[in-house]
C-alpha cells in the first residue's frame, strides 16, 4: 500500500482556543521532537503513524506507542498542488522508548 493512501484530509479551523506554552527547555531533558503528518494506526489504537514528508516520493514515516507522546504541538498545514491539505504536528517522544522507522529502498544485490 503506497504511503500517500495513509494520509488524511484535515479540516480548517478558524478559530482555536489558547494553549499555555510548554517550557522547551524541560521537554528537551526528558522527550525528543518528531516533526510530521500523523496518522491513524490501521489496527492498532495504540500506536501512531508520524509521517515524514508526506507529498515526498521516497517519504518514510515513525510509529511511536501513544503512551510515550507527552506532547503535540500544532504545525502549520502543507498542501500539494491539487490543494488538499495535510495536518503537520511537531511531538515530543520519551527518551529511550523503544520506536519503529520505515523506510522505502530498493532491493538490490549486495555488492561485497
């Protein structure tokens, strides 16, 4: 399955309430930042899909267990030349939790 049938639309928002900003200088102590596109697990509620570049062609994405998300913070939206519209998110993952990263290549031989 193509990445690109991962993502989703997201809605336009005029108006959103005030969030008192978190001390950056704490987060960085304990939590890492992941800048992308979230997405929904096909199966497991559990987990999250962070998609990289999500109009790149050799894009590739994180899966991060919910439970080790202490924040999100809101991103400004990217939209590709058709103009649909993708949420980018910026979130801060525990240190030393265990994630997954994906990655396309080609298979090829090893040249030894």
């Amino acid at each position: 399955m193509p990445l690109t049938d991962l993502m989703q639309k997201s809605n336009k928002y005029e108006i959103q309430s005030y969030k008192k900003r978190t001390d950056l200088k704490e987060l960085k102590k304990t939590y890492v930042p992941f800048t992308g596109s979230p997405q929904k697990h096909p199966y497991n509620h559990e987990i999250v899909i962070l998609l990289i570049e999500p109009y790149n062609r050799n894009t590739s994405y994180y899966e991060f267990k919910t439970k080790d998300i202490f924040h999100v913070e809101e991103l400004p939206n990217v939209t590709n030349l058709e103009g649909e519209t993708v949420t980018m998110v910026r979130i801060w993952v525990k240190k030393k939790s265990v994630a997954l990263r994906c990655a396309p290549f080609f298979v090829e031989d090893l040249k030894i």
